[in-house]
C-alpha cells in the first residue's frame, strides 16, 4: 500500500512538472518556415514558447544545428550552449559558414522562470543556404534559337533529356528568368509558385528560385521544360507604353543539382544542349491579357518520349550572374477561389459573371466546343449605371484572356498575366453558361494571414474586409497602386502610409524587406528616392527633369524600415536600409532653404476632396493644403525617425545631428507657416492633423489647434476633407487630444466623403477617391479611378490600435511588449481583435453591456504587457471574477477613465464598471 501512495505522488509530481514546462513550436527562419534557397549568410531564428501557465519568461535558450537531420543531437554545425537570455525572436545563427546548397537542420529547447530544468527539443526545422555567391552559378543565360515573331511574341518553350542513372537521394532546381516562366520535369509542374520570379529591379537584383524536385525525378531518363512570358521584364508598362525595359530578348538560367545515395552527385544545366519552340501561349502582357490557342499544344513537350525533331537549338548569352539574389520573400501563390454568384444579361445583350468580390487573379473554365472557337474573357471591376461592364477606367489596357479551343472538352487558364476584377464578360460560348465551370483564382504574394478584426457594426466589419481585399489584390510581388488598368507600379506613396496597417492584416516583414533593397538601389545620386520602385519611369516619366523627392512619396525610404521594426522587431531591416535612408535624409536637408523645404515639386494631399458638380453643398468648399506645408511637415517626421534609428543603432553623432535638425525644421515651419496664435495658413483637416501629429505647434497652442479642427470637420458637417497623406493620421490625433468621439463620427459617417460611402455603394475593395462612383451611379474621373487601391485603407491602423487597443511600442517591439488601450464608443458593443506575433497571438476582444465591460486579453509567453481597463476605478475592475488584489494582478497607474496593469503572459478576463 505504501508502494502505491509513493508511486501516485509520483505521477502526481511528474504531471505537476509536465504541466509547468513550457514546449516550443513555431520554429521560423529567417521570418519562413523551412526555407530553401537562402541566400543569407547569417539566418536569424525565432520560435515560440507555449504554456498554460501566467507571466512566463525564458530565461535561457540553447540551438544545436546539424547538416543531418539524424544525428542533430552531434550538433555538427553548431551547438550555442546554454546562453541566458530571453530573446527567442531573430536570434542569429552563429556556426560554421553555410555551404551553398546544404540543407541545415536545427532545433531549440529553452528554460523559462517557472522551473529549472530545459523545456523539451523543439520539433526539428531546417533552411536550406542557396548558391551564395556568383561563383557557384555553372549555368548559361539560353535564348530561343529561332526567329521571333516581334508583334505579339509568342512564349518560347525550352526543353532538355537528361539521365539521373543511380538512386537519386535529392534534387534541387535553382532556376530564374529573363521575363517569367514556369518550369516542368517529366509532364509535372515545378512548385506552386506563379508568375515568377516575380518584379524586381532586374538589372540591379533579380531573383532565383529553388525547388526540391526529389520527387518528380525519375530512375534513367528525364525531361526538363520551361515556358517563358514577356512579363514585366520586356512587356509594355505604365501609361507611357514603354516596352523592352530591360531587355529585348526572353532567357532562362537554371541548374539542377542531383546528388545520389551513394554520395556522388551532378549538375543539369542549361546549356547549348537545350532546344526551343513555341507553343499554344500565342500573346501574353501584364496589361492586356493572353491568347492561348489549344490547337498548338505540344502534349507531352516536357517528357521523355515527346519527339523534339523540328525544334530550334537555343543561344547563349553571357549576361553574368552579379545582379542574382535568392528569393527571400513568400512568392505569389494561387489562394481563394470563387464561384459566380450570378450570371447576368446585360442591356446590351452581354453575358457577363459577377463573382461577387473584387479579386486579382484570373478565371479557370472549363468548356467543350469545336476546334477553331473562339472564347473572349473580358475582366472589369464594375458595371456602370445601366449594367453594362465598365472598360474606361481600364484606359489602355486591354485585360482579356483569349482562346483558340483544339475541339472537344478542356480546362483552360493563363499563365503569364492578371487581371483585377469582379465581372467578367464572356464571348465565344452558345447556348447557357452553367456557372459551375468557371472559377476565379486569387494570386497575391503568400503573406500569412495575422490579423482579425470584427465589431458589433456590419458596415465596419465590410470595410475592414474591404481593407484585406485591397492588400491582397496590391501586394503582388510590389506592393502596386491598382491592379487593372495600364499602371499597376509599385508607387512609393501608397505603400508608406499602408504600410502600419499592411502589418497588421498580413505578414509583411520580408514582403517589404525585398521591395526596399530595390529602393535602395533605385536611388538616385543626391539621395532622391523615385516615385515608383521598381522604377519604370526613370527615363520618361513626368517628374524627370532632375531626379527629386517628394514628402510622403520617397519618405518610404524611411518610414517603412522603422514601422517593420515597429511591427516586427526587425533590427536588421533599419540596418540594411540605414544608409539609404540616410541618403534621402541629406537630400532633403540640401534643398530646404534655412531649414525649410519650400521649393520643388510636391504631391501635396494627394486626392484630398474637392468640389466638383454634384458634391454636398458643404459651408465649406475644396481642401486644399498648401503642399510645401505637407512637405515640411513630413521632413520634420523623417528626421524624427532618423534620429530614433541613429540612436537604435547606436549612432550617437547622427542622433545628435537630427535632435538638432528637427528643432529647426520646427522653427521654419512655425515662422512660415503659422501666425503667433496658431493659426495655420492653410485651415484644413490635413494641415492641423499633421501639424499636431508631428509636434510642429508649441504645446501650448495645441489646445487650439485641436479645436480648429474640430471645428473643421464640423463645417463639413462631419465628413472628411483628407488626401493619402492627411488620412492616415486624422483619426490617431482625434484620439491622441481627447476626440475619440468626433474620430468615431468619422469613421461612421455614411455619405461621401467617408469611407463607410463605398461600402454603402457596394464596394468590396477600397477606392482610389473618395466618389470614385458617385451616388447617381456614374463614375468620377474614369482616367484615374481604381477600385481595388487601398490607401485610403490606412485607417484600419486606427481601427486596431484604438478600438481594440492592439498596440506595441518602441520600448519592446515586434510585440515584446503589447500595449492594449480599447477606446470603447461609437455605439460599438463590443470589437474584437487578434494579431499572430513572432511570440504568438495577442488578443482583445470587449463587450458592453450598459456601464459595465468585459475584456478579455491574451498576452503570448516571453512577452508582456500594459493593460488599460476602462473603469472607474481599480476597486470596479475584477479579473477572472475575483478582485485584482486577489488575482494577482497589480495596479501600476490610472488614467481619466482607465485602470492601467502591467501583466505577464496568460489569458486575462476583466470586468469592469465604467467611468460615467
């Protein structure tokens, strides 16, 4: 019996120590889940602590790293030790150097404040380095060897026979092209990837992927092929037309490294021995769609037993390899699809399928016909009044997709284009459309989903979707303006001030990563940085007089590497990025005059309202802000950054020079622009907003100024006047000086100017101006009207950080420590929120009922937290049903209206009586 009672404390002491340790999951390298193909010398790695447990910490950590997911345990290429430390987030490899193409193993194991003894080993990850360096390209750049048609420039397909005569232990493809392609081995299609290698600054960086193809090699003979598309590489971009860019001619480069059981290994390349044709993609451009004519199909072109007799041999090309990066970004994936929700007859007579969202992507079908018929798909975003599609806001381009049927049943979808729509027109088909055959397949960049957002108003909870929609339809590869008419550019603009709100939504970090190295070598001489990246405007555009800056556009530069480190926690970001935005500081303090950037070209407010026929009859009249006010605004924000990330880096000098500096933009601005009581010379929303928003008025006048644009809005009868540089932060500076409720009228406003006016139209995505349809129906401006463009979306950065309170700080970024504020009103009964972290998910989610609240709170471990409670006082707030003295939980402050805590990890449920 004894015997028994020690063995039951026992298992009751086990089950106790089991219960208190935490377990690692989530291993990430390098922000990704067991990449391939890294070219990054020093990879970081992050994992997650998960524990039952409240306020857990780590305290230490341990990585061992082997090139042999078997014997990881040997630690073969490094072993950290035990190192005291709470950091689990961008912890630096710190081995051997990485070998090209060598797959490395890891695992993590951690000791936390709740015991003393090491969690578990974490689950085994692994990354695998890419080639590294040019040096270990064997590749030749291969051209079609035959005679192009120049006109529409049919994609080539390229092929090889190969043998893998031994047992193949793995197969890795690294392959990437001039224009894009998609690449087969032995009938079956290479990754999911699409539209790769996606859009960068080719001549400067352009990326290559890499593939493990392990199992779509087979024993002998094997066949390798690869299409090609004109892409953005040589198709026509921007409203100029331009063709050939980059180049005139399409290319690929690829190696296929094969290395057998028995340790011997060999390279396929491409090389002399390829050969090239083409095939059934007859005409593909970004802007106008893609002719595909089933009749030329070559059935089985990327296998072994498929004759290539009458192909042409290819040409090589020493272009080099300098310009060559691994793909470092999530590539462009397919995601939701969609079913028509109605098949329409237009007045005219047109059918046409309404897919009930406005999506990027294109349509798959299915259709039986004769050989010779001819389907037309014609994408648009809308139907104008009287229902018919609506092409004028296309412009130029075309964006169809066409085909030639071989006769017979197929199932048939592009290749090398988009589209941006929620209509399609559909020409070419007899008799009824059965809806089921066709199905709309998003493709954005493959950005984990992180952020949710809901609250107890329907039309908030649309325009909240209506913001998701708009990132995924933009953030293709760069994050673009729109994705339908003859633009689609990665406008420096709209990205900035997207950016906070991006980062939530989605997994950005590395999306932006990639984008800002090219805006770093896009960046002229004097430090200015274009408007455009990649910049195809460089040689033609409009602003090319002399290269120059202008406020919220290049300010990019700066503004997006600190909100990634912000969001993320990402050091490495601000330091890669540091010297380019140290350019484009100087080149700002070079053209101001005394301190002052009065001169120039300027954006201004970009799209701000304006009167025009049919607009409400408003008190007041056009918004219109003096743009080299917006401009030294922004200088005075920069600088601040600047000094922020010279300091984070610890660059004392630098940091001294901008203190200095913003005083001074200050001063100008003050003297230039405001009169002795703080009146400003432009009265707008915009003017006030960023004035307040970036400190540029003496506190002592900022009670005023508040109130003037108050009194703003109020002549507007509660709507706002703002552009995409004063929208951003109207509502944050309500909030920030005590008008959260005048912010709410705003955000709940319904009649244009708003952002509630399109959801109430029907909008599902965000517009490019605020009456881009006016309520009659018809449509504002059809030359530069985009449904699907999503900076005036950037209020969603307000909705999550001041209706559910999610917030982070510079004090523990990246969510290390999570400030959580709900400013409860509008009418709202309850908001709820959740954002996926590097730590794991932090939550807000309130209810009210009457005077009381109930929040619930979720903090992840390794991380902390300020709370603010709405309460009256900290004897009405209770947490989990007892009071808080007995919870645990230690009052650290009161704000008006606010009980404030200081809580560790753990899921939290506060009641609270509120503040009359």
């Amino acid at each position: 019996m004894k015997q028994v009672r020690i063995l039951f404390v026992l298992l009751q002491l086990l089950s106790t120590w089991t219960f208190a340790q935490s377990s690692v999951q989530h291993l990430l390298t390098e922000n990704r889940v067991n990449p391939i193909g890294l070219d990054v010398a020093i990879p970081r790695l992050s994992w997650q602590l998960i524990s039952a447990r409240q306020n857990v910490q780590q305290t230490a950590y341990e990585i061992r790293v082997s090139t042999d997911a078997a014997s990881i345990a040997k630690a073969t290429s490094w072993q950290s030790g035990r190192v005291a430390s709470d950091q689990s987030v961008h912890v630096p490899y710190g081995g051997a150097a990485l070998q090209p193409g060598q797959r490395y193993f890891w695992q993590v194991r951690i000791w936390d404040n709740t015991s003393t003894k090491p969690s578990a080993w974490s689950p085994v990850a692994y990354w695998q380095a890419g080639l590294l360096s040019a040096a270990n390209w064997k590749a030749k750049w291969i051209e079609p060897g035959y005679v192009e048609d120049t006109v529409n420039r049919p994609s080539p397909l390229m092929r090889k026979v190969f043998s893998a005569p031994k047992k193949v232990r793995s197969a890795m493809l690294s392959i990437t092209a001039h224009g894009l392609y998609e690449a087969q081995i032995n009938g079956k299609r290479v990754g999911d990837a699409y539209l790769t290698p996606g859009w960068t600054s080719y001549n400067q960086h352009l990326q290559y992927q890499t593939y493990d193809v392990t199992s779509l090699l087979n024993p002998g003979q094997n066949a390798i092929g690869v299409s090609l598309g004109s892409g953005w590489y040589r198709g026509r971009l921007a409203w100029e037309k331009q063709k050939n860019i980059y180049g005139k001619n399409l290319a690929v480069l690829g190696q296929l490294a094969i290395t057998y059981t028995d340790g011997s290994s060999e390279t396929v390349i491409t090389d002399e021995s390829w050969k090239s044709t083409t095939g059934p993609v007859r005409f593909a451009e970004i802007y106008d769609g893609e002719i595909y004519d089933s009749r030329l199909e070559k059935a089985g072109w990327s296998t072994t037993g498929y004759s290539d007799s009458d192909w042409s041999g290819v040409t090589t090309k020493a272009f080099g390899y300098t310009n060559l990066v691994a793909n470092y970004n999530e590539p462009i994936r397919q995601h939701e699809t969609r079913k028509p929700l109605n098949v329409l007859t237009t007045p005219k007579g047109e059918t046409v399928l309404d897919f009930g969202q406005n999506l990027v992507g294109w349509l798959k079908f299915n259709v039986t016909g004769k050989a010779g018929d001819k389907i037309v798909l014609s994408h648009v975003e809308m139907l104008d009044k009287f229902g018919n599609p609506y092409f004028e806001n296309l412009r130029t381009a075309k964006a169809q997709a066409t085909y030639l049927l071989k006769g017979g049943s197929e199932t048939l979808e592009p290749h090398f284009t988009f589209f941006g729509f929620r209509y399609v027109q559909v020409q070419g088909l007899t008799g009824p459309i059965n809806p089921a055959d066709f199905t709309a397949i998003t493709l954005y960049s493959d950005m984990p989903k992180t952020g949710e957002f809901t609250t107890s108003n329907a039309l908030v909870n649309q325009l909240q979707r209506n913001i998701q929609w708009g990132q995924r339809g933009n953030f293709l590869d760069v994050p673009t303006d729109c994705p339908q008419r003859d633009e689609r550019l990665g406008w420096t603009g709209d990205a900035e001030v997207f950016s906070r709100t991006a980062a939530f939504n989605f997994g950005v970090n590395n999306f932006f990563a990639k984008w800002l190295k090219d805006v770093a070598v896009e960046q002229f001489p004097n430090g200015a940085v274009p408007f455009v990246i990649p910049d195809v405007l460089r040689e033609t555009g409009p602003f090319r007089s002399e290269p120059a800056g202008a406020a919220g556009w290049s300010d990019a530069s700066i503004i997006i590497p600190w909100n990634m480190y912000l969001s993320y926690g990402d050091r490495r970001i601000v330091e890669q990025q540091y010297s380019s935005m140290k350019a484009y500081e100087g080149y700002m303090e070079r053209v101001a005059k005394d301190d002052l950037w009065s001169e120039g070209f300027q954006f201004g407010d970009w799209l701000s309202y304006v009167t025009t026929e049919g607009s409400p009859a408003f008190e007041a009249k056009s918004a219109f802000t003096d743009v080299h006010l917006v401009a030294q605004c922004f200088f005075a924000y920069n600088t601040d950054l600047m000094r922020k990330a010279a300091t984070l880096l610890g660059k004392t000098e630098d940091a001294a020079h901008y203190m200095a500096l913003l005083e001074r933009i200050k001063k100008a601005f003050q003297n230039a622009y405001m009169t002795p009581n703080g009146r400003l010379i432009s009265d707008t929303q915009t003017a006030y907003v960023l004035a307040l928003q970036f400190d540029m008025i003496p506190e002592n006048l900022r009670p005023q100024a508040i109130n003037r644009l108050v009194e703003n809005i109020k002549k507007y009868k509660n709507h706002l006047t703002t552009g995409f540089l004063g929208t951003p932060f109207l509502c944050p500076v309500l909030s920030r000086f005590g008008r959260t409720d005048v912010a709410y009228d705003l955000l709940l406003q319904e009649t244009y100017p708003s952002w509630l006016y399109p959801v109430k139209m029907g909008a599902t995505t965000i517009w490019e101006r605020w009456d881009s349809m006016k309520p009659d129906s018809t449509f504002q401006s059809p030359s530069m009207t985009s449904f699907n463009h999503y900076a005036y979306g950037a209020v969603g950065d307000w909705m999550y950080r001041t209706i559910t309170g999610i917030d982070t700080d510079e004090t523990g970024p990246g969510y290390k420590h999570t400030i959580i504020k709900p400013q409860p009103g509008g009418g709202f009964t309850s908001a709820s929120a959740s954002l996926q972290t590097y730590y794991g998910t932090v939550r807000s989610n309130w209810k009210k009922e009457a005077d009381k609240l109930a929040l619930t709170v979720e903090v992840p471990a390794n991380t902390t937290a300020t709370i603010y409670v709405p309460a009256k006082n900290a004897e009405s707030v209770q947490e989990g049903g007892r009071s808080l003295v007995a919870a645990g939980v230690t009052v650290s402050g009161n704000e008006p209206g606010y009980v404030v805590m200081k809580i560790g990890s753990g899921v939290y449920n506060f009641t609270s009586a509120l503040a009359k």
